[in-house]
C-alpha cells in the first residue's frame, strides 16, 4: 500500500471549506436581503393587528380581520414612500365588497359559483398593469376563496360586521405598511442597491469565463442574457426607490452609486468586442487570463460592497476597491513606445496588431474597475455625488403608479394575452368548483380553487413550474400544519404562527416558489382553522392533498385552452426592441456630438433598450417549456439578441472615446462621422435608404462580429480611426440587427 499523499490531502478539507464559506455568505445575503426584511415587516404587522383585535373584540373579529390583512399584504413591497398608498389601497377597495358579496350568496351554489367565476374574471385582469396588477390580482382571489371558508352567516347584519372587520384589518395594516415604509426607506435603498451589485457580479464573473481557455461562447452568452434580463428587473425596482427625492446627502450617494453601476454595465458590454479576433492570436490569448483575473477580482470586491451596504457600513468602515489598473498594466505585453499603462498609445497605433486590441480590451475592464472603485469612494464618502438631472427630474425614472384605464383597455382584444389568462382560468375555476361539489370525499372547494389560482399563470413555463412546487410545497405544509395542531396550542400561539408563515411566503415569493407553497399552505389552512373553530375543528391531510392534486391537475390542463404562446407575443416584443435601439443609437449619438446637450433623454432610452431586450429575452426562455410545435425558432431571437448588444457595446466604445479621449480626436472628422453613422443606423433599423446614403456591407461574418478592416497603421496619428471604426461597425452591426428582425418575424 502507497502512503497517502500529503501535499494533497488537505485539498478536499480546503474546498469544503471554501464551500462552506460561500454557502455562508450566500445565506448571510439572502437573510439581509429586502425579501426578507419585507417579510419580517408583514409577520410583524399581521401578528401585532391580530393579537390586539383578538385582546379587544374576541377570536372571531381577529380572525376575520386577519383576512383583511393579509389580501392588504400581499401589495407590500419595497416601494417609493410617497406613492405606497396608491400601490395597496385597490386591494382593500375591491376586495372588501368580493368578501362581503361571497357571504352573501353563501347558502346558494348556482349563486356562489357565478360571483367566484366572475370575481376571477375581474381579479385576472388586473394583470393588464403588468407588475403592479399582478399583487392586487391575488388579493381579490384571496378575498373570495378566504370568504368561502369562513363560516356561513345568515343575516344581513352579520355579513355587515364581517366586511367591517375586514375593512378594519385592512385600514389598519395600510397604516402599519405606509409606517415601514418610511422607516425603513433607507435599509430598501441600501438592499435593493446591494441586489444589483451582486447581479452585476455574476455578470462579470460570467464575462471572466469567457476569457478563460476554451470557452463555451454559445453556453456563456445564453447565461448572460438571462443574467442581463435579471439585472434589468433588479435595476428598475431599484430606481423606484433609490432615485425617489435624492434631496439628502445619504440618498445621493446612493442614486450616485446607481449610476456608476449603470456605468460599469455599458463598459462591460463593450468587454466582447474584438474577443474572438483576440482568442485566434496567441499573444494575446498569453494574456486574457490576467483579464480574467481582474473581472473576477472587481466582481469579488463589488459583493463586497454589497455585503457592506447590507452590513449597513458607512464611512471608512467600507471596504475599498483595489485600483487593478498597474496589475493589468504589468501582466499585458509592453508597447513599443508606451504611454499611460492601459490609454490607447496617442503617437502609434496599429488596430491590425492584436497587442493594441489587448490593450483596448484591458483598458474597458480598467474603466470598469474604476467605476468600482468610484462606488467605493462613494459609499465610504470620500468622494461627492454628482448627479446633476437626476436630482431634479427622478421622476422620470420610476415607474409610475398611477391607475388609468389606458392599459386594460389595452388588453381587450381577442388575441390580448391577459385577456386570454382571464378567460382560462376563469374556465378552470368554474371547472373546479363544479368538480368540488361532485367529489366523494369531504371538498374543501375554497382549497381546489386556490390551488388552481395560484398554479395557473400566463404561461405554459410559470404554470408548470408552480405546479410541482404547489404539490410538494403542500404535502410539506400540511404535515407542518397537522404537526401545529397536535399541540391544541391556543389562539394566540397559532396568530404568530400564521404570521410568521405569512411573512415566509411574502418573502420568497419570488425567488423560491417552493418556500413559499409551504408557507402559504400553513399560513392559508390555520387561517381557515381559525375561522371555523368550533365548528368545523378537524383537520384530514389527505383530503387536503387531494384537493391540492386535483387544483393542480385542472390547472395544467386549462393551460392549453384559449393559450397565448409565446410566438404570438415575440413579434411585438422583436419590433420595440428594435425601435429602442433605433431611438438609443440617435440620441447617444447625438449627445456625444455635442457636449452641452443634456444626456436625460439618452439615459432614458438607454434604459428601454435594455427592458425591452430583457423582456424579449425572458418570453424566449418560457417558450422553451412551450410544446415543439408551437415554439419560435429560436436562432434568429438569440442572433437578434447578441447582435442588440453588440450594438449596445458598439456605442458604449465610442462613448468612451469620445468623453475620455475627446483631446485625442481630430473632431473635424468625428463630427461628420457621427451624423453620417445616425443616419446609417437609421436607415438600417428603419428598413430604409436615406438619400445619398448606402446601407453598408456588412460583409463575412467572423464569429459573431462583422467584418471591418482595421485603420491602416501609417495614418492612425490619433485616435480617429479607432472612432471612426467603431462608427463603421455600429453601421454594419445595425444591418446584422435589422437582418436578425426579418428572420425572427419570417
């Protein structure tokens, strides 16, 4: 027998330690996280509101009250201050009379059957105000279902001091969330703001993998678009709030440091240009991993500020972010006449050389790291924020929360998505409750249908992905429930149980839907217990899961009736993609010739270019769960995909060298360049010739990027023609774009 090896032996113990740290800080991220902190924020409202109406009017107004509290909860997010009572009061406004109307047509099936199907009717269509609706969507189901498990009342005056106790749970939790809000405005800036700085981190740690040996460009540039579309997400939810009245030294810093992260993004996008043409030269391939070691390097320390903002760390008490600029400057291969350590050489360049084109590509991962490091100097307060528009127009950049009737006269069209979701599952609910009435074991009704409410979404993906976690979510759920009940604990204990199991779900709604079935489930059966206690006491699991199976299978099932693929709604979301890119081409260049020109519209524009491509790129993930048939191709929507933001990255390039190397530029030729280059694109990305102006050849492809002889070494004295390059490209990649968008509408 060999002895063992020492030299290595330790290896495993060190990987499991390093597993285990990173589990921890995973953990440690998501517990500081604003889920979790919103969460905490409704368990504690829910229980307080119960435990004194329960000390002041008796067990049967708490637990009714409890039900207005919780349809009131479920608007509760992070949110602007200023606007959070418009964000919730639909929810108690509409499903005060919902309660009250299903109390009434209690002792009636016909009856109670018609106002369940018609108020899911109503509630689904408030999916017609997108992410705003989609809460108060729920909250009038819950107001219905929950209704239906209260116990029946007989007169007029009943029903009346039920709503009232509803009203009053309700009134009394919108004070309680509008009270968190502004207490805890702060911590959601900082935690939201920390979210995307962890986002942009994966990001560039996926970016680092592309220079690593042999990279998987087509599994890679898949991760990065659903990381982009994630990002996107965070970063709107963000502006909400960290761009709400940045009016105090505090807040501004915050809005600052948002805006350097959107900074760092553009200067990431342009990270994969010329990447191919530098992995085919392998004096430049020598080199990439010390590329690599610097995005993951900066996207460590940018968790790092992450954790610091969630730590909530002020002061020199923030951890700074290496300047990696000489690290790079040291491993890249030397100039022959060399001047700034990563500025692109002033007296000689050769774009034919893949040395230069190294140097450019450190030189954008520089600037990403000096945005980093920016952040940094930010948050510890060592440098003032200047956010000069920003300050003074946020509102443009939150979104609005004003409730017009525009978009749900928008959704009325046969062909209408959310049309369509309400006619399912208004079909399956009915489906549901007739099937309810004729099962041979005790029905809970109220449980099949919300099963089939919760399961049941817009899509064929979401439908089937929540209906695996709702069956699972509810066999665990009820085991805790019968496991609750077994201690007959007293009314008291089962209120905090039922809010802490409330705040569970709130806060993993929408990062693991598993956690939140089991919640849910507890939190849903003890709030049904306590509305029939005394009456009905006893609790059967495998009814419940019965019920549960049978919610979920009608579910799956009527997501085929009346479907709305995803195919039908990627041509829309193709055209506005493409309309933003057409719109963010314009005006960025058209800031970038003229320096005194307000850069608010281009900043706006920049951030639909990058939703709609978000969008784009998450209907084109769920159609994968879609069948074979009915699927989009999917080449042409990832071509028209990678080529948006190698247009994006185009720009980002000819940005920086027009702000950071404008004394570099002969601007007698740059001038006439950019106006020629917007009216190209243009033309492109309309479809359209201008006069006088040919749509470019785009020529050979080489490995996504389009074919561009380089600027001739003898005449490039300045920087111009690495300009005027750029300015080409972004012609030739607008003609990929617009060829792409022909093929994805084919």
């Amino acid at each position: 027998m060999n002895p063992p090896d020492t030299a290595s032996s330790p290896a495993p113990a060190i990987r499991l330690q390093q597993r285990a740290q990173a589990w921890l800080q995973k953990s440690l991220h998501v517990l500081l996280s604003q889920y979790v902190a919103n969460g905490l924020t409704v368990s504690l409202g829910l229980v307080l509101i119960m435990l004194a109406l329960f000390e002041a009017a008796g067990l049967a107004a708490a637990s009714t009250a409890a039900v207005g509290v919780m349809i009131t909860s479920l608007p509760d997010v992070p949110a602007p201050r200023k606007r959070k009572i418009m964000q919730m009061l639909p929810a108690p406004l509409l499903g005060a009379p919902l309660f009250m109307l299903v109390q009434l047509v209690r002792h009636d099936e016909l009856l109670l059957g018609i106002v369940v199907t018609a108020a899911t009717f109503l509630a689904v269509m408030m999916m017609a105000w997108g992410k705003r609706g989609g809460p108060i969507c729920f909250s009038l189901l819950f107001s219905t279902l929950f209704s239906m498990a209260a116990p029946p009342v007989g007169t007029l005056e009943q029903i009346a001091l039920h709503g009232a106790w509803f009203l009053v749970g309700a009134g009394l939790y919108l004070l309680w969330a509008v009270l968190t809000t502004h207490l805890l405005n702060a911590r959601f800036r900082a935690q939201l703001l920390a979210e995307c700085l962890h986002s942009f981190a994966q990001i560039l740690r996926t970016q680092a993998r592309r220079f690593g040996p042999q990279p998987d460009h087509s599994a890679l540039l898949a991760s990065m678009l659903q990381q982009q579309a994630t990002l996107a997400d965070h970063l709107q939810n963000t502006r909400d709030v960290v761009l709400e009245s940045p009016t105090t030294p505090a807040r501004q810093r915050l809005a600052a440091l948002l805006l350097s992260l959107l900074e760092a993004r553009d200067h990431q996008l342009a990270c994969d240009l010329d990447l191919d043409f530098l992995l085919e030269h392998s004096a430049s391939v020598a080199a990439l991993p010390a590329l690599q070691l610097a995005l993951d390097s900066t996207a460590a320390q940018l968790e790092t500020l992450g954790m610091d903002l969630l730590l909530g760390r002020r002061g020199a008490a923030v951890n700074a972010i290496t300047d990696l600029r000489p690290q790079l400057a040291g491993a890249l291969p030397p100039r022959t006449q060399p001047a700034d350590p990563l500025a692109p050489d002033p007296l000689r360049i050769d774009t034919t050389d893949p040395l230069a084109l190294l140097h450019n590509m450190a030189d954008r991962i520089g600037h990403i790291n000096d945005e980093a490091v920016k952040m940094a100097a930010l948050a510890r307060g060592d440098l003032a924020p200047a956010l000069a528009a920003v300050r003074t127009q946020w509102q443009l950049f939150v979104s609005t929360t004003r409730w017009s009737w525009k978009p749900l006269l928008g959704q009325l069209s046969w062909s209408a998505p959310t049309l369509r979701y309400a006619l399912r599952c208004t079909l399956a609910v009915a489906a549901g409750y007739v099937a309810s009435l004729h099962l041979p074991w005790v029905a809970h009704e109220y449980w099949i249908l919300l099963t089939i409410v919760v399961v049941m979404r817009g899509n064929l993906a979401q439908t089937v992905q929540r209906r695996n976690a709702r069956v699972a979510g509810t066999l665990l759920g009820c085991a805790l429930v019968m496991a609750v009940l077994a201690a007959h604990p007293g009314a008291r204990t089962l209120f905090g149980v039922v809010a802490l199991a409330m705040g569970l779900a709130h806060a993993f709604a929408l990062r693991r839907y598993l956690y939140t079935s089991i919640a849910a489930t507890v939190a849903g059966l003890l709030q049904a217990h306590l509305l029939l206690v005394g009456i009905q006491p006893s609790f059967a699991m495998a009814e419940r899961l019965g019920d549960t199976l049978l919610g979920a299978l009608i579910a799956w099932l009527f997501s085929y009736v009346l479907p709305a693929w995803e195919r039908n709604q990627i041509p829309a979301l193709v055209r506005r993609s493409v309309q933003a890119q057409l719109k963010h081409a314009q005006l960025a260049l058209a800031l970038l010739d003229n320096s005194k020109t307000s850069d608010l519209p281009w900043r706006l524009a920049r951030r639909e270019a990058y939703n709609s491509l978000s969008d784009l790129t998450l209907a084109t993930q769920r159609s994968l769960a879609e069948p074979q048939k009915v699927r989009p191709p999917l080449e042409p929507l990832e071509a028209l995909q990678a080529r948006s933001y190698q247009l994006l990255a185009q720009l980002t390039a000819v940005k920086s060298l027009l702000l950071l190397h404008r004394a570099q530029l002969d601007m007698a030729v740059a001038q006439p360049a950019l106006v020629q280059s917007a009216r190209c694109i243009a033309a492109e990305l309309e479809g359209t010739d201008t006069a006088g102006q040919a749509t470019p050849d785009a020529g050979p492809a080489i490995a996504g990027q389009p074919f561009q002889p380089r600027p001739d070494p003898l005449l490039a004295a300045d920087l111009t023609p690495w300009l005027l390059r750029r300015l080409t490209l972004a012609c030739a990649m607008a003609s990929e774009l617009r060829q792409a968008q022909a093929r994805a509408l084919a």
